[in-house]
C-alpha cells in the first residue's frame, strides 16, 4: 500500500462455518496489504477457531459477547461498528446470513450489523443443498437489495463430502475482493480520483516457430506494483502485460497480451490516458517469419537456420509522440548493462518522453527478476538517483511523484 494511502480498516466477522478454519490466513493476507484487522467471533465460529489464534495474529484483542462488562460500559459494540472502513462477515453461514436479512440483533454480530453504517461485505459458506435452499437464496437477494456485497461461493468439494456451490473462496480470492473495494472507494476521493492511467509490464515473446520464442528476463513484478500504487492513489488503471506468473492486481482492468504487436495494439486501443508507464521489457524486434512447423535440424549437425529480424512497434515513442491525444506524463524505463545514466538520457531525447527510470540489469545486481531495484529518475531537468530498495517501494515512490506532477 502506498504511503499517501489512507488507513484501511477491517472488522472481520467471523461466522459458525467449518470454513472458519480459513479466517486466520485471511488475517494474515489482509494485514499483508498493510490493513487493520479486528475481529469479532460468534459463538458457531468459535467451535473452529479460537479467539487466541485471531488475536496473536490480529495484534488487536477478539470480541466473542454482547454482554461484556468490560466492552459494554461504554456501548462497545456501537464504538465497535463505527471503527472500521467495512465489515467483512466471512465466513457468512446461512444461519447469520437469515439472521442479517432479518435484523436479529441478539448477539454481537448481529449488533453490530445493525449498528454500523460502514459497508458490508459477506462471503456465504455453507453445504451445497442449503445454498440453494430458496430461503437462503432470498436471504441473499434481500440482503444484496439493501446494499451488502455479495462475494459468491466457489464450486468445489465440500468438509460433508459433497461437490458444488457453497464452498467459501480462497482467502487470496477474498482479500482481492476487499482490497479492490478500498481501491474503488479511492477512485472517488483519492489524490488520482478521476485520472486514467496506462501501464505496460513484463516481456513479449516473439515466436520462431509453435514451440519456440525470442524473450528477456523480465518478471513484470515492478510494472504490477507500480499499477497496485496508483491505483491505491485512486487512479483508474490499466495493466497491459506480456507472459508473466504473476496474479493481476486487485482493483485494475488486466490486458494479457503476448507479442509486442498484441501489446502496441492494446496500449494504443484502449482509449485515452491521463499518465502512461512503459514499465514493460518489449522485445526490439521479432522474427522476419514465423515458422508453421516445428523447426528441424537439417544438413550439418552444427548448421543453423538463418532468422532475419525485423523490428517491433515503438509503443513508448508512440505514446510520447506530440498530438491530442499524448497522456500529459509518458514515462520510460530503461534498462542497462553499461553507461546507465547516458544511455537513458539519449533514451529519453529520442522516444520524446517526459521522464525515463533507468536502472542497471547487469546479472551480478540481481535486479532483472528479482525483489529490489535500484533506479535513477531522469526528467528533462534533473537526474536523481534513488537508493536500493523493494520494488514496492519504488513503484509507491514514483506513483506519488506522478501525483505532485499531474497537480502542479
């Protein structure tokens, strides 16, 4: 999460589920995320996980009773309610689900649910026959009406031994969802509320043939953090990339492309931008001719097939050219094995870019792949050079010079 983020706030209810086995993880994964988490567990919760566990992991202590003493001298379950940013109900059995949709209030989830005006979100997890139950299904009809969101369950095997719908999402699954719930709720108030941003990320693969391809060493893990940023800033963001293994970032509109001519013709395709970040390693050229067939050994044991390369779209220079429709902010990267700073400055001239991070991808500084990076900011003034760090926190140290710069 970016520094200039505002505080995310959870308040997890934690439901009568065997799925309730999952909660400690999900705490785990949205405290990752750099949220608060406090927990509340009903009495049918509490027969699968105990509330030690959720309090070591929380750091925060866990509410089990609406008539606590200590909690209740001064209202605690009203104070409770109004001090999270939402309350995620998860997992959400279809008991509590009935009891929300009837505005029971007798125990301390159902208080607080009533009490709170915080968005809710609830993620159902139950067998497979009581999902489809009418009764549950009108529950969750009513309950979407009155503006509580609704993360489906998953099909799959269930804890009784049945298959189908009415399994709880995978905790990763369920943080996406809140995370993308901050994000949007950022696009309205956030300090990037109403721009657009483009990003491209990760290699192309430039086929020789159906089972072999031209690439470089490019993980798109700095393109992906630097789209997460802005759109924690508020921005909305599109993430165009090449083959990566990476899960898309929570929140942003995902374009999986292949070869740079799939990534020129997204980039250029999707509408006009307020800011574009060429992050991407696109390959410079690609074979002349793509071979239908596998390509075969013939004549000499040593003899290899020529291959004439040809170049690929210039997508940055493209984006940079001067015309109506160039973003306000086209930013490069570059990356060099020698001479960085000249290297990307002549970079920087050429392409027509306002700004370009050059860093060095030499393979002793572990950077291409790897966790941290170590960048230099050129701008047509200046040429600043950043300390080693995550990539993380380049990507939230240029996603706010990018806020300054499009509020100046």
């Amino acid at each position: 999460m970016s520094a200039a983020s505002p505080s995310r706030s959870v308040l997890l209810i934690v439901g009568g589920s065997i799925a309730a086995f999952k909660a400690p993880e999900l705490v785990r994964l949205l405290q990752a995320e750099g949220m608060q988490v406090r927990c509340v567990l009903t009495e049918g919760g509490q027969q699968f996980v105990t509330p030690l566990t959720l309090q070591a992991l929380s750091g925060q202590p866990v509410h089990t009773d609406l008539f606590s003493l200590t909690a209740e001298q001064e209202m605690g379950h009203i104070a409770l309610s109004r001090s999270a940013d939402v309350l995620l109900v998860c997992p959400a059995s279809a008991n509590l689900l009935a009891r929300m949709a009837g505005g029971m209030a007798d125990d301390l989830a159902g208080a607080l649910l009533l009490a709170t005006d915080a968005p809710v979100m609830a993620v159902p997890a139950m067998n497979v026959r009581m999902w489809e139950h009418p009764a549950t299904q009108a529950n969750v009809a009513l309950l979407a009406e009155r503006g509580v969101r609704i993360l489906p369950p998953a099909c799959g095997p269930m804890a009784c031994g049945e298959f189908g719908p009415g399994r709880m999402p995978e905790p990763v699954e369920i943080k996406n969802a809140v995370l993308a719930f901050f994000r949007q709720q950022q696009s309205k108030v956030g300090p990037l509320a109403g721009r657009r941003a483009l990003v491209t990320a990760g290699p192309t693969h430039e086929p020789l043939d159906p089972v072999r391809y031209l690439a470089n060493r490019s993980s798109g893990q700095q393109g992906f953090a630097l789209a997460a940023a802005l759109a924690d800033l508020g921005a909305d963001v599109t993430l165009v990339s090449g083959p990566v293994s990476l899960p898309p970032p929570a929140g942003v509109t995902y374009l999986a492309c292949e070869t740079a001519r799939e990534m020129h013709a997204l980039a250029m395709g999707s509408g006009h931008f307020d800011v574009a970040v060429c992050t991407a390693a696109v390959a410079d050229w690609r074979p002349e001719h793509e071979a239908g067939q596998k390509i075969k050994k013939t004549g000499a044991p040593d003899a290899a097939p020529p291959i004439k390369l040809v170049p690929n779209p210039d997508i940055l220079a493209e984006l940079a050219a001067p015309g109506p429709g160039r973003p306000k902010l086209v930013v490069g990267f570059a990356a060099e094995t020698e001479n960085v700073i000249a290297h990307a400055t002549a970079k920087r001239q050429r392409k027509q870019c306002d700004w370009i991070v050059a860093n060095d991808v030499s393979p002793q500084t572990g950077i291409m792949g790897g966790q941290e990076n170590q960048v230099v900011l050129i701008t047509a003034d200046s040429v600043e050079a950043w300390p080693r760090m995550s990539k993380a926190d380049v990507a939230n140290q240029l996603a706010e010079r990018i806020t300054v710069w499009l509020s100046e």
